[in-house]
C-alpha cells in the first residue's frame, strides 16, 4: 500500500514567506504627515511654531533614493525654516532657514 503524502509542507512554506513578506512592508512604512510634523517641531527651534507646508517625496522621484518629507515651518516674524527629513526614521537631511520677505520676491519671479 502507498502511504498517501500531506500537501501541507509547501501551504506552510508559502504563509511563513508571506508573513514575512506583510511584516517587512509594514516596518518600512514611512511616517504618516502627522507624525512629519510632530518630528519636525519637537527638531525645529521653538519659536517655528506654524506650519507653512508638508510635502511627502516618494523614493522613486528624488535621487537620494528614500522617503522625504519636505516641511516648512514659519515663525512669527514670518521667517521660514525648511526641513528635508528622512521618512522612515525622522533625520533631517538639509536645513535652511529664509528670510520671507526674499522668500515671496523669490515665488513673484
């Protein structure tokens, strides 16, 4: 008599590689907008207190190569702090600060 084989071994490969898979991806998500600009703050000098604008940079349209999340904090004599942070872990990248005054001649021309 012929001893039937169990099918299960591949089923049980196949779900451990897809948890694997799930997990992976869901560690490497970047920062949601809101937690961008907690970051950024708790970063940023404490009289940047409003947030001008966010803008998130997927990997694949910038040339580092990662997530980026773009921010604009304003202070109120209207000056400009611009933060580039990493997406995945909050570093910042670049910072610059901007007069507003330039800044608005800089956005008319």
């Amino acid at each position: 008599m012929e001893k039937e084989t169990s099918n299960r071994g591949p089923w049980i490969f196949v779900l451990v590689l897809t948890i694997i898979l799930i997990v992976g991806l869901w560690i490497n998500q970047p920062m949601k907008e809101e937690e961008a600009i907690e970051h950024a703050l708790e970063v940023a000098p404490e009289e940047y207190t409003m947030v001008n604008s966010i803008k998130f940079i997927p990997m694949s349209e910038n040339e580092i190569g990662m997530d980026i999340w773009y921010i604009e904090l304003e202070n109120n004599q209207k000056d400009v702090l611009v933060l580039s942070m990493n997406a995945k872990n909050g570093k910042v990248i670049y910072e610059t600060y901007r007069d507003r005054e330039r800044l608005e001649m800089i956005r008319e021309l």
